[in-house]
C-alpha cells in the first residue's frame, strides 16, 4: 500500500480484559483504499490506554490511561514505534475517557468519567502530563443508575467560538468552558452550559458550523444544538426499530458528505443519519450490523470510502464501505483484543 492511498489509525484498547480479551498495548493500522488492512505489532505503553488523540499541530500522540487515579501520557510516533515525549503525568481523578488537543497542540483535555472532572494537561518535551487545571461539575439526572452524579464522557474544541465543550451524560448537559484564558485560567461558569433534555444522556458530540449533533447515550436520540444561542433544539430517534438493551450510543463522526455516523451498541451496529444543515433536521439513512459486539468507537479513512468500527466486545475492528458517507456493507473484519479507540493519523 502506497502512503498516499493509506490512512493509518492506532487503536486505543483495554489491557484489563474487563470486556473484550486483555490487550498488550495500542498498535497501527493501515486502511488501503480498496479496504484492506495491515495490523502491526502491539506496544506496550501503560495500563489501559483506552482513548487516544494525534495533536494535528504537532503529531503528538496523547494517551489517557483509564484506571481508578486516571493518567495521561504523551508521545512521538516515527512509523511503528512510539517513543516518549512528555513524563506520564496523573488526572486525580477517576477512569478517564476521552482525550483532545486544542489547535496549538499545547493543551491536552482529558474527560474523567468517574471523577465528574475536566483536567487540562500540557503537552511539551520532559515535561510532566499531571493536569494543571482541573474543573469539577455538578448535577444529576433522572435515571438513578447512570445518572446520580456528572459523568464527563469527550472533551471536543470548538475553535469557531473559543470554547470547549464537554458532553456529561450524568447531567444531561453539554459544559462550555472558555478556552482564551489559557494558560493563566480554564474558567467554567454553569450559566453557559447547554441543557438537554431529562433522561439524554449526552456522550458524544460533532461540529458543523453553527450546530453540534450529540449522540445521547441512553435514550437513543440525536440531539441538534444551536451553539450560538446555546439552546438544544431538537432530538431525534436514531433507530426506531432497535429494542433498547441498555446499552444506547456511542461514537459520531461526520462526514464531508453530510451524513452523521453513530455508533449503536443496541443493533451492534453502524448507523447513517442524513443532516439537513438548513433545516437542523436528522433522518434515518441507514443501519449496517458490524458483525462484532459492542461498538465502542468508530472512524473513517481519509478518502471516507471505508468507516472503521472498534468492537470492543468482540475483539474486533470491523471495515464498512462508505458511498456518499453512508454505510452499504462490512467489507472486512480485523482481529485485535479489545479495541476501545482508533486515532487517526492526520
């Protein structure tokens, strides 16, 4: 495979085993435009390096280790190995999740999901990852088993506004947090939160201008909100004809064509969603089974002819062809313990 036909991911997964077989590391994967996969060897970077980001500023990889005091890591990649950048540093704070860059590649966010906190970390040569800011949410929600306290679940910069904002699904809330302060202050002001719908359940959010689209974990809805006026302004049923198992959404993605990706762990399935940016309207395009169970997170390759779905469940990795970004049929299954996470190579 030629690079310029290639998009390389590395996949994030669970060294604990606790769902999926124990994995030995995060390793490479190469997608070939015709769908065919290359699988490198695992490396060994800590315990459970469940997320991972690529800072598109610097190519600097961040890690955030999901264990019971939290951890982030930085790195170089240079082709297969994974060379250290920055020292490990600690969140303080419970199972982080997720983890993002901001443009600068500077800052590194990780979402603790137990610890209901988003920690701000640096990213620079020898210097400790330990968070420097770290920024506890208050609220609940109505259901009592998943909902009793915040759970921050992805951090995502919305550049456009100066902003980050961080979907919590124990609150039903998407938390909006000043960026123009760094690197003297990382307010939060509640007054500036986006409020859902009771009972949502907000996991994962993309941007598209003036809008970001959430999968809302536990009610299986896809929620349109206006970033500008701050207000959500309608949800939406991702699959009407999946029986609920408690498992809900996961991932999204957008594509250039305009189709919205989401992760469904009720249908083990990838499904399509048709955006109208004009009318901020949501429609059901299209559900394709993976094959696989437990569809943790989900990406696409460059060219966005292949989407990748990370089964963690199954320790699986499987590749679906994309036409005109919306799912047709699962080309290829790839083997690998536990994946939880593919970072894309920029």
């Amino acid at each position: 495979m030629s690079a310029a036909e290639t998009t390389r991911f590395w996949v994030g997964a669970s060294t604990a085993g606790a769902l999926g077989s124990a994995a030995r590391g995060i390793r490479p994967l190469d997608v070939a435009a015709d769908g065919s996969t290359t699988l490198g060897e695992p490396v060994d970077v800590g315990a459970n390096p469940m997320f991972l980001a690529i800072s598109a500023a610097t190519g600097v990889l961040a890690i955030v280790h999901e264990v019971a005091e939290g951890a982030v890591s930085t790195w170089t990649l240079e082709g297969d190995d994974v060379l250290p950048f920055g020292l490990p540093g600690a969140t303080d704070a419970a199972d982080p999740c997720h983890v993002a860059f901001d443009e600068s590649g500077a800052w590194a966010f990780a979402a603790n999901y137990s610890g209901g906190r988003l920690t701000a970390h640096p990213s620079a040569p020898d210097v400790a990852a330990s968070a420097v800011f770290s920024i506890a949410f208050a609220g609940s929600g109505p259901n009592a088993e998943r909902q009793s306290s915040p759970h921050p679940h992805q951090a995502v910069v919305d550049a456009e506004r100066g902003r980050l904002l961080v979907p919590d699904l124990g609150s039903d809330r998407i938390r909006v947090l000043a960026l123009d302060g760094l690197p003297a202050e990382l307010p939060h002001d509640e007054a500036d939160d986006v409020v859902l719908h009771a009972g949502a359940g907000p996991r994962h959010l993309v941007i598209a201008g003036d809008v970001a689209i959430v999968a809302n974990e536990l009610d299986r809805t896809a929620s349109v909100v206006d970033l500008v006026e701050g207000r959500e302004l309608a949800a939406f049923p991702v699959d009407e004809r999946v029986e609920a198992r408690g498992l809900g959404l996961s991932a999204i993605r957008l594509t250039r064509a305009g189709t919205v990706l989401v992760g469904d762990r009720d249908a083990d399935a990838l499904v399509a969603l048709r955006f109208d940016l004009a009318a901020r309207t949501l429609e059901h395009a299209a559900s394709v089974p993976t094959g696989g169970r437990h569809p943790r997170d989900l990406h696409v390759t460059h060219d966005e002819r292949h989407a990748l779905v990370a089964d963690q469940q199954s320790d699986s990795i499987a590749v679906v062809r994309l036409e005109d970004g919306v799912p047709t049929e699962v080309v290829g299954i790839v083997g690998t313990p536990a994946p939880a996470c593919l970072a894309r190579v920029p």
